[in-house]
C-alpha cells in the first residue's frame, strides 16, 4: 500500500463531512471530489487539456466497454490506459460489473461468474472475478473496482441477498488475484434498500478494503430519498480512514447531498450525456439552452462561471450550435457542465474547511430545482 495513502485533513464541525487527500501513482486527489466518465477512454468532447483547466482530477473509465474494444491487450501494448489516452492523472476504472447486468440481454449469473453476449457484436464471452482482475491490471487504473453483481430498483429481499452473498464471494478471487502494488482494489457494499443486507455487506467487504471502499447499487431507479436514508443509515459505520466512493452519483443536488452523508468520491455520465441534448447546469438547475427563448439571449450561461464556454460564448450562440447539430455545441456545454460539478467541489470543500456545510446545502438547494 506505500503507493497509495488517505490523510483526512479536516472534519467539519457542523456535518461530519471531511477534506481528504489520496495519493496514488498518478498525483495526489483532493475530496471530495466528481470524477468525469470517459467510457471508452475519452470524456466525450472534451479534450485531456480541457479537462485539466476545468478542474478535474481524476477520470473514470469502464472495463466492461474497454473490454469489448478496443481491447484491454490492445491497451496494455499502447503502455496502459494513461498513456493511451494522454492523461497523465488518476484513473479509476469500473468493473464492469454494472453494465454486464444491465447492456447485456442475454445473461447468465454463476458463482464461477457471468455468461455474457456482447452488447455490439452478440459475441459470446465469459468474465470471472480473476478475469476482471487481469483486464483492469492489463487497463493499468491507479484505482479498480472489485467484480460485483448489482441489482435493479425494486429486487426482492432474496434477490439482493444473494447478490451480496455473490459479491462477497467474488471480492475474495478479486483480492486474491489483484497483486499489482500500483493498482488499489476498492471492495464495493451491495444490499439493495435493505439496511440489515447493506450493513452485513459492508461488514464482510470492509476487511478487504486497504485504501478504499465503494457504495454501489443505489442511484438505480429507488427515490433520491430512500438513497439518503440508506447513505444516513451506513455513515457512522464506514472505515474511517479510507475514502468512500458513491458509484454512479453525480447530479448537484445528489453531490451534495451524498457529501454532506459522509461520501468523498462521485462519478456521474449525466453532464456530458445532458450536454449533448442542449441542456446546461445551472444554479438554479437544468437550463435546457435549445429552447426557443434563448434565441437571442446574448448572455453567458451563468455570469459568475469560469469556464471556456460562459467567458467566450452567449447562449444565442450555443443554442444556434446545437439547433445546428454542430459538434462545438455539445463540447461546449460539456465544459461548463463539467466545470459547474468541480466548481460545486470547490464550494462544497470550502465551506466544509470553515465548518457551514449544512448551510451551504440550504442554501444551494434552496434554489436549485431539478
């Protein structure tokens, strides 16, 4: 673990939210922090520079789509994810687990592991937790997540008790298998909206957790509320010297939210994926820019923001883009999408520094409409 490190530099007094750093290979992470997607190994639209000047330290990528192509041996030969894609940052890589379950139609669930037909090409293949292993330490992700069965929104009690058990059985292979000191295994905690499965769950992962562990299966279709109260329920018994990562978490209000709960580590599709529909991140909300009463509107975005898109462009102007299908609207709205989530960071840790996040929150969420 002399790779890898997690110092928690302040607590706020008001919610129990903390500021963190965690050291990997690749540079040092402050939390909390949202981490933009780059399924394939791109964030979509945006460049590695951009994603630097926007703030961004540290990216996602999926195993499971990387996988398929171009290929984790075809990534390993370029010299590793990193260098592939020319980002010289942290990257976390997703199992796959999730998209296994929920892309692939023709399924089927083992202890041994999933029977899977690809989402592409109905090519038939077979992931094991060692295999997920090997394609993430072929991918070379400072951070990589354990192979875990994730259920739907509305699973029964036995559905989601099994899944745990699965979970837990496949995080042994994982660890067993994962020898590579540059790459940290983050166990992942399942259990559905059952609070007994989720806190049975994160006992028997927790020992398997060196620098890391992970939330996952919520944000799946179940009320935002019932989120909070399972992320409530599971606050005071997390590790403490260990970040807590939300998988798949990254709306405003859900970022703060979720923080306010103890969680330091969030990663959402949702800014770029709106993006490219014509929709930007405000303060107040959603600001779906395509509408016909921004047409000549020759304002920024939102006045206060320090994005490339809001210092240079007016919503007239990025409203005609994307009426246009040209390819620079959606780019730009990505930017100030992606600079509002680590904007909202910056925020978020700069009033947990000075002990007023429940504050914050009201505040923000007072006037911020979903």
């Amino acid at each position: 673990m002399e790779n890898f490190e997690f110092v928690v530099k302040h607590v706020c007094k008001q919610s129990g939210a903390r500021i963190g750093e965690l050291r990997t290979p690749h540079g040092v992470i402050e939390t909390p922090v949202f981490m933009p997607v780059g399924t394939v190994g791109t964030v979509k639209g945006v460049k590695p520079e951009e994603l630097k000047e926007l703030g961004a330290q540290i990216i996602l990528s999926n195993t499971y789509h990387l996988f398929l192509r171009p290929g984790d041996k075809t990534v390993k030969a370029a010299g590793g994810l990193h260098k592939f894609m020319n980002w010289d940052r942290p990257i976390l890589t997703d199992s796959g687990g999730f998209q296994v379950f929920s892309l692939s139609e023709l399924r089927k669930v083992s202890d041994e592991g999933v029977a899977f037909r690809s989402h592409l090409s109905g090519e038939k293949f077979f992931i094991t937790p060692e295999k997920c292993m090997e394609i993430q330490n072929n991918l070379g992700a400072d951070i990589i997540m354990a192979f875990d069965e994730c259920t739907k929104a509305g699973a029964s009690y036995e559905q989601a008790k099994s899944a745990c058990e699965r979970t837990t059985k496949w995080l042994k292979r994982c660890y067993d298998a994962q020898k590579n000191q540059n790459q940290m295994l983050f166990p992942i905690i399942q259990g559905n909206v059952y609070k007994d499965l989720r806190e049975k769950s994160l006992s028997e992962v927790a020992p398997y957790a060196r620098c890391g562990i992970a939330i996952g299966g919520l944000s799946v279709g179940e009320p935002k509320e019932v989120m909070y109260e399972i992320l409530d329920f599971l606050k005071p018994k997390y590790p403490e010297n260990m970040p807590r990562y939300l998988m798949g978490v990254g709306s405003p209000d859900c970022f703060v939210e979720a923080v306010a709960r103890g969680v330091d580590m969030m990663d959402c599709v949702l800014p770029t994926r709106i993006a490219r529909n014509g929709t930007a991140l405000t303060k107040r909300g959603k600001m779906i820019v395509r509408n016909a009463c921004y047409k000549e509107d020759f304002t920024p975005i939102e006045d206060d923001c320090d994005c490339y898109a809001c210092k240079n462009f007016t919503k007239a102007y990025i409203r005609h883009l994307i009426c246009s299908d040209e390819m620079l609207g959606a780019q730009l709205l990505s930017i100030h999408n992606l600079r509002f989530l680590t904007r909202l960071s910056e925020q978020v840790k700069k009033a947990i520094w000075e002990d007023r996040l429940l504050d914050f929150k009201e505040e923000f969420l007072k006037d911020f409409k979903w």
